[in-house]
C-alpha cells in the first residue's frame, strides 16, 4: 500500500533529517545508530579494565603498561539499533465522530515507521485486537507497517489492557515506545498502563490525538451525549457558560495529564487533528540530526 | 383606530402555522443524541443550567412567532385607519353628464351634481378626514390612492370634464365590490332604482326625459355627395337646419372652401340623412347642426351637434357579394367584371361596417341584421330571418304588377311562372313592385340616399337560369341600383360618429391619458399627408329620453373589503418587514454557528 497523500516529498526530506533517540541507552541486538550499554567495539572511549587471561591482547593499552606496569584492557562504547515500540490505540473513541482521529494515528505511526527504517531500527508494532508484538525491520518497513494499519479497524470488544500487556510480555529488549491515543479513558486505566510499560524499562513517549471539537464541542441547547466506547449516556443542557466549563475542565484534564507525565519521565505530546502533519513531526518526533 | 382585514380568511392559517412553530421548536428544544469519541469532560460539567439562563426567555421562538405573525397579517391584508369621518365619491363625468338640466337653467347636469357634491359636504361631512374621488371617463381612475384633504380636491373638482367613457357607469359599479362601512356616494344622471342608506347613495339633479339632437354620422356617397346622419332624440317632431363645411387641402392644412346648409326634418325618434353635393377636390368635411334657434329643451347637449369626416381618393367601384357558394357559381362575375368581391355571410357579420366600402351589396340567400349604409339588393328566398322575416308561398299568383317601375321594363306578368316565393313585411318606405296574394315578393325603396330592393324569389346563378326574364329583371334591377351615379360606384369614405368639444381637451390636462381629441388630425408619414377624422358618438351617452336606472352595487357583507377604499396601505410594509427580520434572523444564527 502506498503512504498516505500527506507524505509528501517535502515531508520525507524533513523526516530524513530527524532521528529518534533515546534518552537513554538501550541494549540492541545488531549493530546500528545508538549507543548501547554494552562495551565493545566502537569509536567512543568507554574505560579500561583490568587485563584477564583470555582477552584479546589487541586490546591491551600499551601506553598504559608503560606508565603503571600494569595490563589494562581499553574498552569503547557499542553503538547498537533501538527497538521502537508503538502502542496504537485503536478504541471506538479513536474512530468517533470520523475516521480523522485514527488517520492521524496511522500518519505519525508511519512517520516513526519512515524515521526507523532510516535508522535501521526495529519496530514493533501493538494495537490490540489485531497486532500484538509484531516486529518491522528493512528497507520496506514502513510499507509493510502501512499494509497493516491498513487492515487494523476499530473493536469495541477487544480488551486493550491485557492486549497491551501480553505484547510486552515477550519483549526481551526495551527500547523507545510511542504511545498514540486520546487519552480520553479512564485515568485509572491509562495509568496502569503507564505503569505496565514503565515497568519495562522503556523510554516512554506519549502522542495525544484530539479533535479540535473535542477541545471546544459545538453549541447546541439540549444533547445527550452518548460515550462511543461504554454507551455511557450523559444528559446536558449546553449553554454558553457549560462551554466554559467544559473548556476549564479540558484543561485541568491536560494540565493533570502532563503533571503525572513530568513526575514519570514520560515525554507528552498533544496535538490535534487539525494541525499540519509536518508541524507535528517536527515538534513531536525525535530530534534535527 | 379602525383596523380590519381585506381576507380574513387567511387568518385561518395562523392556527396550523403557529401549531408547527411550536412543534418545530419543541422538537429543537429536545435533547439531541450525539455519539462523542469520551464522556469523561461531559460527566464534570453541571448539566442543568444556570438561575439566570434558566429564566432567559426562548427569544428566537418569539422573534420566528413575531415574524410569522407579520407574514400573517401581510397575507390577510391588515390595514388600519385613524379615527374620523372618510368619504368615497364617484362622480359619473360621462358625456350625457353634459346635458343642459332643464330649459330653465343653463347649467349642465356635471356642474349641478358638483354644486350637489358641495352641499353634501357641508351638510352630511362637517368633520370630514379626507375625501377620495373616482371619475368613470374616459374611464374609471381614482385621483389618488388614499384619501386627500377637502381643500386639496375641492379646487379640482371645478375642472371635471364631461366626457366620452370607455365603460358605462353601470359597468363599472357592476364590477365594484363595495363594503357598508363605506361612506360612497355616487354622483350621476342615473336613478336609482334600489334602496338607499345613510352612508351609501345615488345622487342625481336629473329628473326626467330631454330632448336632444346628434349627428351620428357622415357617409360620402359615389356621385359627388355626402350623407349627414341626423338622429332626433325628441318626443315632437322638429325641423332645423345643418351646416356643412367644406375643406380643401393646401399648403397650410385644410381650409374651408365651401358652406352649405339644408334644412331637415325629424319626427320623434326618428334617423333623417341630408345629402350634399360637393367639388371633387374636398378632402374634409365637418357638418353641425345650427345653433341658432335651438333650445336646449330639445337638444340638451351640444356636443354631439357636430362630426367629421374625411374623403379619400377615389377608388375604383366595387361591388359586394353576400353569399355561401361561390364567386364562379354565381354568374355575377360578368356582369360586374374585376369589381365583385365575395364575403360569407359570417364574415360579412364578423365585419358590418366594411360595407359601407362598397356601392354595392348583393345578399344572396342571407337577410343582415340591419339595413347596410349601401346601395343594396336583399335576396330573400330560404334564408334565415334577419331585419326581415319571410313567408314562403307555393305556387304563387301575381296579384300586382307595377309597369312604371323600371326594374320591369321589357317584361311582362306572363314571363313569369314561380314555383315558390318567400314574401316579406316591408318597412313603409318601400314600394311594393309584384306582389302575389297580395304579398310583396318584389319591391324597391329609398332610406335616404340609399336605394334597396327586397327580391323575394331565386336570383343566383344568374349564368345557369333558363329563366331569360330573370336575367333581365336582375339587369334592371342593378342599372336601378346604379342609376343616379354619373360615374358609378367611384368614391368610398368613412363612417364617423361624434366628436369632441374643445373642452373635453383639458381632460388631457387632468388624466393624462386621453389620446387624441376629437377633429380631423393630419399625420405625416414617409412625406405623405393624412388625414383622421375622429368622432365619439355614442347613442348611449345622446339618448337623453330614456331616464336610465341603475343598481347599487351590492354591499358586501360581513366583510370589510371594498375596491373603492385602498384599505391595505401597510401590505408592502409589513412584507417587507416580515424579509428583513428573516434576513437577519439568517445571519444572527449564522454568525452564532460560526462563533461556536
């Protein structure tokens, strides 16, 4: 399947010139752009280590047994590739009131695809109910990752939490996870699974979707406002000062979402499905090489 | 105040109008159910509004009811009046309106019924608010829409012109619709013959029959001569004297050349022609009646005293076949060869005054409904009774025969033998020339100038009988028919009626839309110069002895509707109005939509 039309040209040129990185250094399983735990080969000095039979005598620093007449063994930093985790959410919400939410979704999720394949980085893909634990890596990558998406739909049924949970169960490396949602549940829940992926050792990075009626509904006199995802019904009599109620509350929910964020190392990213594709990627995705 | 509807009627359609406002905003005011992505900001809000909206009225459902309630109105015609008294006159400003009153007053029955106008106002509408007049000539028009101040008519009403009028008063109430609120009084030589109100009258100065004189038209004949019609609308007989002037072309115009008078006699009633011979080059001629000695006993309007009439160039004679078959079957056609034209009898109907064109006219087979203004020969036999009705007679015997009459020259009784004869009751002024069983079946007579033969028995096809005497006796009767003319059948003219006195000239002043007054009027057109002779005659208007009755119009009950009164100013307002706030109405919920 090919990319979205809002790949343009111009937006891969911009994404060639960004890159994910880690804020921290994961342990990789082939030689790639980041720096590993491990100490090997390399360019970067890590430290030295006292000689033991069997190492390799290339590695001796002989300067060093010069000056101490001692064996010291120089060892440099391995520069490894990163597992990137993305964890898509793909509730009724996300599909409600249009398809926009999750097209959203799927453009940043292959703009992260795009940015991994240029890495050479593994990608592993969670959306529940459809994929759990799936793993990307090539040159096709990211129209492998599109051909998926494109089959992914929304279902009610699934139960995100154990998906979510059982894809990280079988993850022997952690890595950098992007977790795109509207974070519009239950604060509970989503905490939980905050904590589910932070108990992985990940460096956890949250994409907040949103409509811009989501940020402002429209006015109307009398609704009942049905929940896409629970049926929930709830009765309400807008007026103009329910709206700015509702617009203080909205804050207080963001504002208590990027608070709980700070607390846990947990990079978070709102946009809104309004904005340009690029804006976001620029803001939202790795940094300029 | 006095408010009212012109259609009540649509009144009706408030009740489901209104019935769907509030079903269309009872239904806006329902909860709307609407699927959102999460409830979780929804379930923080207060769903009940607050103590001061809760109190805000629902405004746009009294703005939408204030609207439909101004379309409403616009459509039932809602008006309204300030309080005060309001006249509606009709003043009938005809041209029998122009009659003389009475012998002993010189003043004509306009002026009486304006004076009466005046009284009426000083005696019935003191405190009067405004005053609407209508006139009915030319034809019926209102001075303005709505009511105007005494003072601003009362200067006008001094200039009301009798004239002539397109419908009769009559008519024109026929087609009014008028309700009893109304104070109307109509102004006329008419009576009334149905009750009267208060607020709600004929008015009249006439009381009885007058005399009065008219020339009804002016017919140039073939030889050199013209024919003054002259209608006596009298219940004596009279003898007066008519005028006739005549005008020749020149650099300047027309200009008269010669005057002639004739005196004439009339009896009660009774249509009189006057034949004058004039010169070849006599383009115009314009006959009156003298003046002189006349009183207005027995002519009461005087502008009906005079006609005109133009003479056209010479044409070649023609002669008309009034007939179902065929030019060819007829025979006619050699003894009026390149002159006979043929005409049906239902177009011959459909166009009467054409005859006048002709110095001829044969009917074959056909009786007209009146006598033409041209020489003419009736043949009767089977045809359908018109301003003769015809008796048939089987195997007649002739009872008379006139030697002296020409049209039997060369024939004699025994020449004849009739299978079927249709006989006819002929006016006095012809002369019987065969009768049989002492019925006419052939006569000739004169009506003026104009010379006809009643023929009671086949004459058509002339070419197939075997009848020699037939031929012969259709030859004498055309040579008869023809007979005066020096130069046969070589002029033809127009019938015109009654013209137009210099004073009704200022009803161009004061209407604006008289077209052209009576008189002879030259038009130039591509180089060439014409002349139109326009006349106005009506019978109608000239009969004074008949004293006409009228109905009121009937008042419309239970309904404040009237033609007469413009009741609905406020409808163009109230529409426009009613778009303006719908208008608004758009771009406030517009704007509301765009701001949320």
């Amino acid at each position: 399947m090919p990319l979205p039309e809002s790949f343009t040209p111009q937006l891969l040129r911009q994404l060639e010139l960004q890159q994910v990185k880690a804020r921290k250094a994961f342990l990789g399983s082939r030689q790639g752009a980041h720096y590993s735990p491990k100490r090997g080969h390399g360019i970067e000095f890590s430290d030295f280590r006292q000689y033991q039979p069997g190492d390799d005598l290339r590695h001796i620093d002989w300067n060093l047994v010069a000056r101490s007449e001692r064996f010291y063994i120089k060892r440099f930093r391995e520069e490894q590739d990163l597992l990137v985790h993305l964890i898509l959410d793909n509730s009724a919400s996300m599909f409600n009131p249009g398809a926009a939410k999750w097209n959203r979704v799927v453009e940043l999720a292959l703009a992260i695809g795009y940015l991994s394949s240029m890495q050479q980085d593994r990608l592993q893909l969670a959306v529940p109910g459809h994929f759990i634990g799936k793993k990307y890596s090539g040159k096709n990558l990211v129209y492998k990752l599109a051909d998926d998406l494109n089959l992914v739909r929304s279902n009610p049924t699934v139960t995100f939490d154990a998906d979510l949970k059982l894809s990280f169960t079988a993850t022997n490396f952690p890595g950098v996870a992007y977790y795109i949602s509207d974070f519009l549940d239950d604060p509970e829940k989503i905490k939980a699974n905050f904590q589910t992926l932070l108990a992985r050792n990940l460096d956890l990075r949250v994409i907040q979707v949103l409509t811009p009626e989501e940020k402002l509904p429209q006015i109307g006199t009398k609704m009942i406002a049905i929940d896409s995802e629970t049926g929930q019904e709830v009765p309400l009599e807008v007026t103009a000062s329910s709206l700015v109620e509702y617009q203080k509350a909205f804050n207080a929910h963001q504002k208590d979402w990027q608070e709980y964020a700070y607390q846990r190392q947990i990079a978070w990213y709102s946009c809104d499905t309004s904005e340009k594709l690029a804006d976001i990627c620029r803001s939202v995705l790795g940094v300029s090489k | 105040m006095n408010l009212g509807f012109t259609a009540p009627g649509f009144l009706l359609l408030a009740f489901p109008a209104i019935g769907f406002l509030i079903f269309a905003y009872l239904n806006r005011g329902q909860a709307k159910r609407q699927f959102v992505s999460s409830t979780i900001i929804f379930k923080q809000l207060k769903n009940r509004p607050n103590v001061r909206e809760k109190v805000k009225l629902p405004w746009r459902f009294f703005y939408e009811l204030l609207l439909l309630t101004l379309l409403l109105l616009a459509i039932a015609g809602f008006y309204w009046q300030s309080p005060g008294k309001y006249w509606q006159v009709i003043i009938d400003n005809s041209l029998s309106l122009s009659a003389v009153a009475d012998a002993s007053s010189s003043r004509n029955i306009l002026a009486l019924n304006i004076a009466q106008l005046k009284n009426d106002r000083q005696d019935r509408f003191k405190n009067l608010s405004g005053i609407k007049v209508c006139l009915t000539a030319p034809s019926f028009q209102c001075w303005s829409e709505g009511f105007e101040s005494w003072e601003a008519v009362s200067s006008k009403l001094n200039n009301i012109p009798a004239i002539p009028a397109n419908d009769s008063l009559e008519s024109v109430l026929g087609s009014l619709t008028i309700a009893p609120k109304v104070n109307l009084t109509i102004y006329s030589d008419y009576l009334s013959n149905s009750r009267q109100s208060n607020n709600f009258r004929l008015s009249t100065v006439r009381t009885g029959e007058l005399g009065n004189l008219a020339i009804t038209e002016i017919i140039s004949r073939p030889n050199h001569t013209v024919s003054v019609g002259i209608q006596a609308f009298v219940s004596t007989p009279i003898q007066k004297k008519v005028k006739l002037y005549s005008l020749v072309e020149n650099s300047k115009g027309l200009e008269v050349a010669e005057i002639k008078e004739a005196n004439f006699k009339a009896n009660p009633e009774e249509k009189v022609f006057v034949d004058f011979k004039i010169f070849n080059n006599i383009r115009a001629v314009i006959a009156e009646i003298d003046p002189a000695g006349i009183s207005s006993a027995i002519d009461a309007i005087s502008a009906d005293n005079i006609s005109y009439q133009v003479i056209n160039q010479q044409v070649s004679a023609a002669v008309l076949l009034v007939s179902k078959n065929s030019l060819a079957e007829s025979g006619l056609e050699a003894v009026f060869p390149g002159k006979l034209k043929l005409l049906s009898p239902e177009e011959y109907q459909a166009v009467p005054e054409d005859a006048q064109k002709y110095s001829l006219i044969i009917f074959d087979n056909y009786i007209p409904s009146k006598f033409p203004s041209s020489n003419h020969l009736i043949v009767a036999s089977n045809a359908e009774p018109g301003v003769l009705e015809t008796t048939l007679q089987r195997s007649p015997k002739i009872t008379s025969w006139d030697k002296e009459s020409s049209l039997l020259r060369y024939l004699s009784p025994d020449n004849f033998s009739f299978k079927n004869v249709w006989s006819a009751k002929l006016p006095s002024w012809f002369q019987p020339v065969i009768t049989s069983n002492n019925q006419t079946i052939l006569a000739t007579g004169f009506q003026g100038p104009i010379r006809s033969i009643y023929w009671g028995f086949p004459l058509l096809p002339l070419e197939k009988s075997n009848n020699q005497a037939l031929a012969i006796l259709s030859l004498n009767a055309f040579k008869w028919l023809e007979e005066e003319s020096q130069s046969p059948l070589s002029f033809q003219g127009e019938t015109l009626a009654y013209v137009l006195k210099d004073q009704q000239l200022e009803s161009e002043k004061i209407n604006g839309n008289w077209e052209l007054a009576a008189g002879i009027i030259q038009s130039v057109s591509e180089n060439k110069v014409n002349f139109i002779a326009k006349n106005f005659y009506s019978e109608e208007e000239s009969n004074l002895l008949a004293v006409r009755k009228i109905a009121l119009p009937i008042l419309t009950r239970n309904s404040d509707k009237s033609d007469l009164i413009n009741t609905n100013p406020n409808l163009n307002q109230l529409i426009w109005l009613a778009w303006l706030m719908l208008l608004a109405s758009f771009f406030i919920w517009r704007k509301g939509k765009a701001k949320a």
